[in-house]
C-alpha cells in the first residue's frame, strides 16, 4: 500500500474548515454509489488521477465478476438512487453493462464516465445504442473544443476520435431535446490553473462544436485537476506543484466545502473497498471506521465523517468542483 505523508493525513484542510465553522466534514446522505471497476483503459491521459492505461489489466487492479454481483445485491436493498460507473473506461470490464442493466433493473438513474474513443474499440461497436437503450446519462470527457489542446492531454489523434464519439452518440439520440438522453461533457484545464466560470465555457463549446462540428450536448461540467497521481507528478517535473497547491488553498471557498460530492456520494473501489470519493480511492484512503468493504455496507455511513487531506481544496476552490462539475453559482 502507498505510504501517505503525515500531513496528508492530518492537514491544513481540516484547520481551514473549523477556521470557517464548517468542519468537520461529514457525509449526509447515501444517493450516489460511485463504482470504479478498474484501471483499464485505452488511453492513458497526462492528467489522469487514475493512472489509467491499456497496461492496466492485472486482476487486482479491475472488477472481478464476483465483487459486480455484490454491487447489485447493495444496490437491491440500499437507499441509493444513482449507480455511477467510472474506471478506466468502464465499458472495458466484462461486469460493464451487467451492472447497467441490473441498476436499471431496479429503477436506479445510472451516469456511464465515458471517454468517447471507447465507442470504437473492437467489441463495443454496438455500445452506443446499448446505452441509449438502457436510458444511461453519458458524461464524456472532453479537455477542448480545439485538437491541439486535446491532443496533448490524451495523445494524437484522441480530438478526432472524441468527435466522432460525439457524432456517434448524437445519431442515437444523445444530447438532443425531447430524447431525455442526457450527454454531459467534462472540461478539465490543461495545466496549474483553475477552470474558468462553468457556465461561460458551457455557452463556449456548445457554440463552437456546433458550428465546427454539428455537435449537441446536455450540459458541461468544469472539473479541477486534483493534485494526485499522474496530475501531480506532471506538476512536480513542471515546478508547480507548491506553487498550485497554494492557488487551491488560497481560493478556498466555504460554499463550495458545504457542497462537496462526498457528502451524498460514496466511493467503491475494484476490490470492493469502500472510500469516501475515487480520489481518496486513489491515495488509498478508506472511510473511517471497521466497515470498510461494500458486504458491511450499513446505512451508519451515511453520517460518517469524511477522510480528508490536502487534495480536498482541490474540490472547494473557487466554484468547487466535483463529478457533476461547480458546485456553486
């Protein structure tokens, strides 16, 4: 297991949040069960706080047919109302779209965290209309409008494939009105800044997609780089990493903590190991307590108070940021 440095564990995050009355931070509801079912990928982005690639399928580090089940029997007889399925790129597990048709089953609304080139992968060339069919919410990453941005963040030739994603899902009803076919796309800076105003970049794809491309979406979500993994070593070989960490901090937000996704979310790893979100997921930091894997599951959680450390003001600068984009005005 990775080794956390002391300060990750018991921080300056936790003295800002009681500074402003509003710590410690504790989960209030159980809606959403967020399901990363592996590290798979068919890319491998340099701002992936997954580290995610195509050489990421040992069995340790992806979803065994065994843990999917007991997804569904927790889903059967909790309170969640959202299943959402992230990776990797989820539709690469064998458990994909057993987990999609089990949630809807039940009556769950479920969010697919596709990377649009999936659609073209041997074997999911029918994976479009199954999520159409499924009346699945797609929310596709998507860095920029423009290919050189995208491109350096995904690798060459990732902007094309991501449009023709986009086509792809348009053609099946995705994004336009009346279909109740809901396509979300992700932004996320390409460096050590902060997302601008989300609603201003949300008017700025959609006009230009639209006139370059023909494209039609829902809704864009404006997410923050955490620095973690991938994203903070490309920070530490660019000389930024102290000098963002200090951005986040001093664009603390206490609107925004209150807000935090971890408060009705809770996070379930590969293995089956229960975290507070994927990126406590991805420094290793499980929820607090003795129930820590989804066959303990209990509705005690839901008021659990939530493992924090510096990456947290990752998720309450500015707007905030979490899997559904700010979360403030």
């Amino acid at each position: 297991m990775t080794t956390i440095p002391a300060e990750e564990l018991h921080n300056r995050f936790d003295e800002v949040l009681a500074a402003h009355g509003c710590g410690p931070l504790r989960a209030r509801s159980l809606r959403t069960l967020q399901v990363n079912v592996g590290r798979l990928c068919n890319q491998a982005c340099r701002h992936c706080h997954v580290e995610a690639g195509p050489d990421r399928d040992g069995d340790d580090e992806n979803m065994d047919a065994g843990t999917a089940a007991l997804v569904l029997q927790v889903l059967e007889r909790g309170p969640f109302e959202v299943l959402d399925l992230t990776g990797g790129a989820p539709e690469l597990n064998p458990s994909f779209r057993g987990l999609v048709a089990g949630a809807r089953r039940l009556g769950l609304h479920v969010l697919d965290r596709c990377n649009l080139s999936v659609l073209f992968e041997p074997g999911q060339e029918d994976l479009a209309g199954f999520l159409a069919a499924q009346r699945v919410e797609v929310v596709a990453s998507l860095p920029y409008y423009r290919r050189e941005r995208t491109d350096s963040q995904r690798g060459r030739g990732a902007f094309d494939r991501s449009i023709e994603g986009l086509l792809r899902l348009n053609a099946v009803g995705y994004g336009l009105p009346g279909t109740g076919l809901e396509l979300d796309l992700v932004y996320n800076p390409g460096g050590a800044y902060l997302p601008g105003p989300q609603a201003e970049l949300e008017a700025e794809f959609r006009r230009i997609l639209a006139a370059d491309h023909g494209i039609r979406f829902t809704r864009l979500f404006a997410l923050t780089n955490l620095p973690i993994r991938r994203f903070r070593d490309y920070l530490v070989r660019s000389g930024n990493a102290e000098r963002y960490q200090r951005k986040l901090e001093a664009a603390f937000n206490p609107a925004a903590a209150a807000a935090v996704m971890c408060r009705d979310l809770l996070s379930v790893g590969p293995d089956g190991t229960l975290y507070d979100c994927d990126f406590n997921q991805m420094l290793e930091l499980p929820v607090r307590g003795p129930r820590r894997h989804l066959r303990d599951l209990d509705a005690a959680l839901a008021g659990r108070e939530v493992v924090t450390g510096l990456h947290c003001f990752g998720c309450t600068a500015g707007a905030g940021s979490s899997c559904g984009g700010a979360v403030v005005g």
